[in-house]
C-alpha cells in the first residue's frame, strides 16, 4: 500500500479521467514550483522518502530530520489546501527506495495519463529521470525550475568568449538585471563590490543567538525513524529542538531574525572565526533556500529593504546579496555548463586519503580544524570561511583525495546539494578545476587563520614557527604545497611572487619544511590523526 496519509484518492474515485501526477522532490517544496503550478484540481502530487537519496553519500543526520520532515510538512500543506497526495514514508514496507521505481509503482496503481517533474538540481537525478521518460508508456515531461535568476541557456550565453568565467563579471550582469542596489546602470555606493570592508576579526561584541523551534510531532517521528535507521551517520542529532526551519512559517522567521539581529553586522565580521561562537552574524537561510522554503529575490529584496531603511550598512547587504545572486547562481551555472565532465577533474593530483579526523575531531590537536569539525558534526553547520579557509585550506595544501573531499561536503552540511556544493569544494576550495572558478588557489598558512581567528591562541602548535615539531601544519603544508606545484605556479599572474619567495629558502629551510610534512602525513597515515603520544 502507499501512505496514503494525505488524502490521495484512488483513480476510481476521481470525477474526471484525464489526469496527471507531479512528483515534487525533496528540495523542490515551493508553492511556485514550475511543475506544481501546472496542475489542474484533478491532478495529484506524488512525494517519496527513499532510501537511495538518503544514503548515496552518508548524510549528516541532521539534514536527513530536516529533508523528511519538510518534505512531510509540506505535503501537509498541499493536502490542506485540496491537493491529492500521495506520500511513501521511508518505512512504508511497499517502498521500492528508489524515485524511479516508486513513479513507475504509482503509475502501475492508478494509470496516469500523464507525468511532470522539476528539473532535479543534480545531474545524476536529471539522467534517471531522461532514462525513466523514454521508458514510461505516457508523457514525463522535466519542466525547467524557474526559482532560479538565472537560466541555463543564459548562463551558457555568459560563457561566450570567456576562456576564465569569474565571479564578478557573472554578478554586475545579474545586479543589472534584478536592478537589486541599482541606481540607474550605476551600483549603489560607486562600487560593486565592498568586500574589503569585510574582513574585521571580531572585537568582543555579543553575538545574536540563533532562532530554533520545539521539535513537533511530525519532526519526532522523523528523528525517530533516523535513529532508527541511519544510526551509523555522522552528526549529532537533537532531540527536543531544532535550529533547521522545515516550514515555511518557521523559515520566514529565521530571515526575519537575520534582518533584525544579523544583518547590520555581517558584512564586518563575516570572515571571522570565534572559538564557541558558532554562526557568528551569519543568516543561516541556506538550509531554507536550498530546500525551496524561502526564494532568492525575497531575501535579497528583505536585505535592499534594510539597507534603503537606513538598518544595515552598504558592505553588510551588498555582500550578502553578492552571496545569493553571485557565487550561488554562478556555482549552479558552472556544474550544470560543466557536467557531468566537471565531477572528474583532478588538475592538482591530489590523492591523499582524508584524514580520519575529519569525522572525528578529537583526533586533531589543530585547534582551528577541531572547531570546524566541532561545529559540523554538532550543527551540520559551518560559516563559508570555516569551510574555505580552514577545513579546504587544509585538504588542497595536503592534497586530499577530490572524491574523498567533496563526498565528505556534501555529507556533513544540512544545505549541501551537489550542484551548488560540488563547483565550490571541487573549483573554489580544492583549484582541481584548474582554475575555472578561481585565478589562484585559496591556500594560506596559518598567518590568515591567526589574523582571522582567536584560535591559535589556545592551540599546541605555534602559529610563528614552520619547521620545528611544534609548527602550526598548515606552514609547513603550505610551502610543501607550493613547492610541489612551483612549476604550475610560476606562471600564474597570481602566485608568481610567492613561488619567488620559496625560491629563497635555504636547502637547509626547504629540507626542514619537506621533512616535517612527510612526518605529518605518516603520522596521521599511521595513527589516524595528529592527536596521538608517538612511541
């Protein structure tokens, strides 16, 4: 049988016999789907949970509660609003676990006369569903999801002649379009891009504590199934709260509260990194967003509000928005201009296997990359600096394995989906792209993580030293890194004077820095990680 908990009426009941099922997926729950507002009274909805999208890569345990249950909410809404739904719950013993089979299962049942579907966010969806519509014996139709600014024809019209297509170019043009902070052709302010303004290390101001709700019912029977089921993922999973909104009440005030509390005070500190201050001024609408509870244009046009109504400052709404029109249409741009080629680049040759504190941070004594873990396994959450400058910083200057990485990102964060997660992991933190998204690889030493952070101060490595026992890792991996790829670099525009500079190091200093990032690896090869007393 099918959880027919959402009022779905079987064909016999119906009044009119032509009619079609739309299958709305797990990041598609949005009263504007393309594909939903195509639908007559008599048409019906079919939403599942299955196994085969819980489990491709293992999901943060978090993010499993926060799909299924806004998945249920919003069939909940549906139904309420007169919709006919079917709903296949994880556990249903009918479940095929797989979108596939469970369209071709209702369609066997009640003999629609025709399908429709948002395009999936991710390729791999996107071939199942072209393979499933030349297999069907009735129309599929894969309608082009509009909730997006930009389209994908339009994007390919953006990479015309462009050999290096950034960031910035890509977001004036889209600026231009939404006319969002524009006056006239001109950008508010005289300038596009107020970015350095924002990158003050925190003073000692408070920091907002983040909105969370009381775990419904729905919710609980959620966390239930997970602990149930997914008991061997990573994260930890609350049990009487939660800080994901799963509705669109609950997301409405999450953006509210970043408005309000937030917003005057992100653009300065957003690069930031505080020991125990785990969302900072950050928004945390991703998760929202992503999911399809909030939409682009209505956040951004909340934060212009607030910057036309004198609340937050020109660098705080300006690099927020450049967050949601720029780098989160352009990554989804590239990956669906780029695949499914995209997924297998590897320029670097980076191979090495992810050290096992990356899912379990008492294994590290770096003190920066213990927090990020920290903070993702206890939040499926962490800002984009910890994400860039700390955990990805690490993994491209020891040259982790691309698959290990990118499978790891798309595991542990609740607002991670391949098409927005893969061009920033694989192009922007780990440069495997070959410079496609990035004109220089975004490695540091630990000088950045210092200047950024207070988390070098507590930390047994010492941040000034690179060659000793007691250098923070990420000096000596760092100039490791550079040194393994000097040749690639010499020529980069961006990197040629750092390469000059290890170019001066003494055989003595290069020799020292070689041999504690091999005592490094080993180390972690042999003791899965650097947090261990050494016979």
């Amino acid at each position: 049988m099918f959880s027919e908990v959402h009022g779905c009426l079987p064909r016999c009941c119906r009044s009119i016999s032509l009619a079609r099922c739309c299958l709305i997926l797990g990041d598609q729950l949005s009263d504007s789907l393309s594909s939903l507002n195509l639908l007559k009274p008599e048409d019906a909805v079919l939403m599942a949970e299955v196994w085969s999208e819980a489990s491709y890569v293992k999901h943060h345990k978090q993010k499993i509660v926060l799909v299924f249950s806004a998945m249920r909410h919003f069939a909940d809404a549906l139904a309420a609003s007169g919709r006919q739904v079917i709903y296949v719950k994880l556990d249903d013993p009918e479940n095929t676990q797989s979108l596939v089979s469970e369209v071709q299962r209702a369609q066997d049942r009640f003999q629609f006369d025709a399908w429709c579907v948002t395009e999936p966010g991710e390729w791999r969806l996107k071939q199942q569903f072209e393979a499933l519509k030349a297999q069907i014996k009735v129309p599929f139709e894969i309608i082009a999801d509009d909730r997006f600014l930009c389209s994908h024809d339009a994007f390919k019209e953006f990479l015309v002649g462009r050999k290096q297509p950034r960031m910035e170019h890509f977001y004036r043009k889209i600026r231009q379009s939404t006319g969002l902070l524009m006056e006239g052709k001109q950008p508010v302010g005289g300038q596009w891009n107020f970015d350095h303004d924002n990158r003050k290390a925190l003073d000692h101001r408070q920091t907002p504590d983040p909105p969370s709700w009381p775990l419904d019912a729905t919710t609980k029977d959620v966390v239930e199934l997970v602990n149930t089921r997914f008991a061997n993922h990573f994260g930890d999973l609350h049990s009487e709260r939660s800080a994901w909104p799963v509705n669109r009440e609950q997301a409405l005030q999450i953006l509210d509260h970043f408005i309000n509390e937030r917003l005057p005070s992100f653009g300065d500190f957003q690069d930031a990194m505080v020991l125990g201050k785990d969302t900072l001024f950050h928004s945390l609408v991703s998760t929202s967003l992503n999911l399809g509870l909030l939409s682009p244009m209505e956040i951004c046009r909340a934060a212009e509000d607030a910057f036309h109504q004198g609340h937050a400052p020109i660098n705080a709404v300006e690099g927020f928005i450049r967050q949601i029109i720029g780098w989160r249409e352009y990554v989804r741009g590239l990956y669906w201009a780029y695949m499914p080629e995209y997924k297998e680049r590897n320029t670097l040759n980076a191979n090495w296997p992810l050290p096992a504190f990356y899912w379990d941070e008492t294994k590290t004594d770096m003190v920066c990359m213990s927090e990020a873990i920290r903070n993702t396994r206890e939040n499926a959450y962490a800002h984009h600096i910890q994400r860039l400058m700390v955990t990805g910083n690490f993994a491209l200057i020891a040259g982790c394995s691309i698959e290990a990485v990118c499978d790891w990102y798309l595991s542990v964060y609740a607002d991670a989906y391949e098409w927005v997660e893969l061009p920033n992991t694989l192009g922007m933190a780990l440069f495997a792209d070959g410079g496609v998204m990035a004109s220089k690889p975004y490695c540091s030493s630990g000088k950045y993580i210092d200047r950024m952070s207070d988390y070098c101060k507590g930390c047994r490595y010492s941040v000034k030293d690179t060659e000793t026992e007691n250098a923070c890792p990420f000096n000596y991996l760092y100039w490791d890194f550079l040194n393994r790829h000097r040749d690639r670099f010499r020529t980069n525009p961006r990197m040629a004077m750092i390469v000059r500079n290890l170019d001066r190091f003494s055989e003595e200093k290069m020799g020292a820095i070689l041999s504690r990032a091999e005592a490094f690896r080993h180390q972690v090869e042999t003791y899965g990680g650097d947090a261990v007393e050494l016979p």
